[in-house]
C-alpha cells in the first residue's frame, strides 16, 4: 500500500517505479482472484437460504464512486489517445509505446490496474443480494485483473485504446447503474441520444484521424516540398 501512495502522489508520474511495483503484486494477486472466486461461491451457498441483504446506500455510493473514477479515467485518457494519434499516426498508437505511459495518461493507465483489484467488490454485492452471478462476469474480473498487470509490466503499445476503451464503457456502465440504484430510469430517447453521440464522433474520428491518413497527413501531403539546394 504504502508503493501505491508513493507512486500515486510522485510528481512528475514515474513509469519505470510503477512497472516494477505491479511486477511485484502480479503473484499475489494472482492468488487474490483464486481466493475470489472461492469467497464469492462460498457466500452463493451460504446465502442460498437466506434473506438477500438490502444494501442500497453502499451500493449507490459503490457505483458512484468507480462511475466518478471512470469518468475522470475516460476524459484524460481520451486526450492522451487523439494527442497520441495525432503526434504518431493511428497505426502507431496501438503497435508503439509512445508518450500514452507517462505523464497524466500514464498515471490514469496505473490507476486504471490498480482499480481492477478493488472492482472484484463488484460480485460481492451481487452475491448478497442473490441476483443472478454469471460465468462471464466474475470471468471477466478475474481475466481482466490478470491481464492488465501481465500488459502493464510487459508495456503493451495496445493498452493505449484497451484502457481507453474500458474507461469509456465503464464511465457508461457505473453511471447508469448508480442511477438505477437510486431508483431513476432513464427513458429510451436518452439512450438513444447518447448512441447518436457515439455514431456522430465515430463518424468525425474516422474522416479526421483514419481516412485517407487524416486530415493531418492530407495536409502534409498538399504541402509544397520544399526546395533544396
């Protein structure tokens, strides 16, 4: 804990520090995701019985607290990825560990790891309260928490839009089900709208960035050379 604090508060982000602290947790939390999937189906049996719990406030301010944290997560990630592309071009973003693991970005990138370790809480609300636990959640928690220290240590240039990604979906996700928590339901215009978002940036990230190169090598392209002599 106390390399977590040190790494998290280091001013400026020092990536060489953080990946040698996650290489050293990679074991034991290996172990940890053992032990989860004992506890969670442990607890499935004992509560097979009994009365599901009635926990709505932490559940509210559980899924507020990571909908908060992804959406934070989201917005400096997805600033760091145009940058990135931008300055290295699409291909390289995903082929090339660039400037994405250092700085803001690549503090968010080791908050992003660390936080799959406490996002195992997930299933325990799901247990106690006897909804229903499916294989490819708590899959997906134990498949997640593995790979992103295993792609962390290894400096994976693809982390750059898995992170971003996950961020995304799960700034979405944490939201809508901290609002379903307080009892609020979301009509389907607003569901809708937001897909047009999603379709409307996905259009202008395509033309901008990927078509044709993107509107930055277009210009370069249009550009006169310059004469030697």
């Amino acid at each position: 804990m106390e390399g977590f604090l040190r790494i998290s508060t280091e001013t400026p982000f020092n990536y060489a520090a953080a990946r040698k602290y996650v290489s050293t947790i990679q074991f034991s939390s290996f172990l940890v995701t053992i032990g989860y999937v004992v506890v969670i189906f442990s607890i499935k049996a004992i509560m097979a019985n009994r009365k599901a719990f009635e926990i709505v406030t932490p559940l509210r301010l559980w899924n507020l607290w990571l909908a908060v944290f992804s959406i934070a997560g989201s917005a400096v990630t997805s600033v760091a990825l145009v940058q990135e592309i931008n300055k290295h071009g699409i291909v390289s973003s995903y082929t090339k560990a660039q400037d994405f693991f250092e700085g803001t970005s690549g503090l968010w990138t080791f908050l992003f790891c660390m936080s799959k370790l406490a996002e195992l809480g997930d299933t325990i609300f799901i247990v106690l309260r006897k909804k229903p636990l499916m294989f490819l959640h708590w899959y997906h928690h134990v498949a997640t928490l593995n790979y992103g220290l295993m792609s962390y240590v290894d400096k994976s240039a693809y982390n750059t839009w898995i992170v971003w990604l996950n961020f995304s979906v799960h700034a979405v996700m944490y939201s809508y089900y901290f609002l379903a928590a307080c009892g609020i339901r979301l009509p389907a215009c607003c569901l809708l709208m937001e897909i047009s978002y999603v379709v409307l940036f996905g259009n202008f990230f395509y033309h901008a960035y990927i078509k044709g190169g993107g509107k930055k090598f277009q210009k370069e392209k249009k550009a006169p050379a310059q004469k030697t002599e």
